[in-house]
C-alpha cells in the first residue's frame, strides 16, 4: 500500500513538471521544452526545461510556429509575406527658411552679409530622411539674387527635440543688374555656384541651426583695354537659419 502511494505522488510530481513547462514548437515540426525568457520582435529567448541553470539560446521568430505556455496559453507566429505588406506611401514635405547671412557674401561686391527667404518641397522618407528641390530671394547690400538648388536633410533623432543637418547645392541668379560703381567695376557675376551646409536642432515643425554658405563665380572687371576681362573669386559666409517645415 505505502509503495502504491508512493508510486502515485510520483506520478502526480511528474505530471506537474510536465504541465509547468512551455513547449516551443518550429514550423519544422519540432518541439523544444523550455523556459522562454523573453521574446522581441526578432527573436525569443529560452533555456532548456531540462537544464535552466544552463546558457540562454535565441531562436528567430520567423522559425516558430507557436509557442504553448505552462499556464495553457498560447502564441502563433503569423509570419506577413512580402504581398501583404502594406504599401508604405511617399509623405509629401515642405519647409521655410529666413536665413542671415554674415560675411562676403555679395559676389565680390564688397558687401558684408544678407538675408535670405527660402523655400524648398520634396518627399519624406522613413520619417528621417528628407529630399526636395528649392528656390528663394536672397538679399545683399548691392544686388538680389535667387537661388535654384536640390537639397538633402537628415534627422539624428527620434526624440521630441532632436538635432538634424541639411546640405543644398545649386545655382544662384542675380536677377538686377543696378550697378554701384559708375564704371561697373567689380560687378558680381550674373550666375554663381551656390551651396549651404546647416546643422541644428528641431521641435516639432521649428527649427534653428547655424552653418556656412559657400559661392563661387566669375566677376567681371571694367578695363579700357580689356573691357570683358574676368576674375574667378569665392565668397564664403556663415549663417543662422529660423525655418518651419510641414
């Protein structure tokens, strides 16, 4: 009789055991007893039922097909094939910039900063890319320019306020030809390189960052003798910018 009890509560223990385990079973058909410790959006990790003082193993879920805890709950894996993925759609963006500038930035004219209204349009990508094509005014001590320029931004963040950099090139036009020196002396050019490089930081749609602005073109010199004679410069100014982008 002892022994029959015996045998009894040593079956009741082992069927117990076996209850309290999770059963991990592969689209493969294989089972694995174990203890899941936690499971990500990539992977889930378990050590053997049968050795839990042992290592941790990690197995992919796109193996698994579901998983039967100890308590008689369950969880499937429904893997979603690549058709029915849903159709990520490109988000439209734009953005507004009142840029000063400080410096030469008249084209060899002799002036000492500007400001600038800028505006550029373009696609968002992943929420952290941004590509587009833009245009603006832009205002120096002597003449008006306005800038045809591709640019590319990037967010470093996800947080609520978080930094970002921008690049543009392009070409700027000047669009008056109002001569401050009687003989035209020393004109900027009528069409310059153009490029801007901003790093800053963004709350929601404001942002403020600080960069340099960088031209390059020819000026024009009056000569008696040498009426079309040209001279390569550079200009190169430092810049705040206060924008808004939607």
């Amino acid at each position: 009789m002892k022994k029959l009890t015996v045998l009894l509560l040593a079956s009741l223990g082992f069927l117990c055991t076996v209850h309290a385990q999770d059963v991990m079973i592969r689209k493969d058909g294989s089972e694995v007893l174990a203890k899941i410790l936690e499971i990500n959006p990539n992977e889930v990790s378990y050590k053997r039922f049968d050795n839990q003082d042992g290592p941790v193993y990690w197995e992919k879920k796109k193996d698994i097909l579901k998983i039967k805890y100890a308590n008689g709950t369950e969880d499937i894996f429904v893997q979603v094939s690549p058709q029915d993925e849903p159709v990520k759609k490109l988000r439209y963006s734009g953005l507004v910039e009142l840029i000063p500038y400080f410096g030469d930035y008249s084209g060899g004219a002799g002036g000492y900063g500007g400001v600038a209204i800028n505006t550029s349009y373009g696609i968002q990508l992943k929420e952290k890319y941004f590509w587009g094509i833009g245009t603006g005014m832009n205002f120096t001590g002597y003449h008006t320019y306005t800038p045809v320029y591709a640019t590319f931004g990037m967010d470093l963040s996800p947080e609520k306020i978080h930094p970002f950099f921008s690049v543009s090139l392009g070409a700027q036009f000047r669009i008056n030809d109002d001569d401050y020196y009687y003989y035209d002396y020393d004109t900027p050019p009528s069409v310059a390189l153009w490029s801007n490089a901003m790093f800053g930081y963004r709350f929601k749609s404001f942002y403020t960052a600080c960069g340099i602005s960088v031209q390059t073109g020819y000026n024009r010199e009056y000569n008696y003798n040498e009426p079309d004679k040209y001279n390569s410069f550079g200009a190169v100014c430092f810049m705040m910018a206060f924008g808004f982008k939607w």
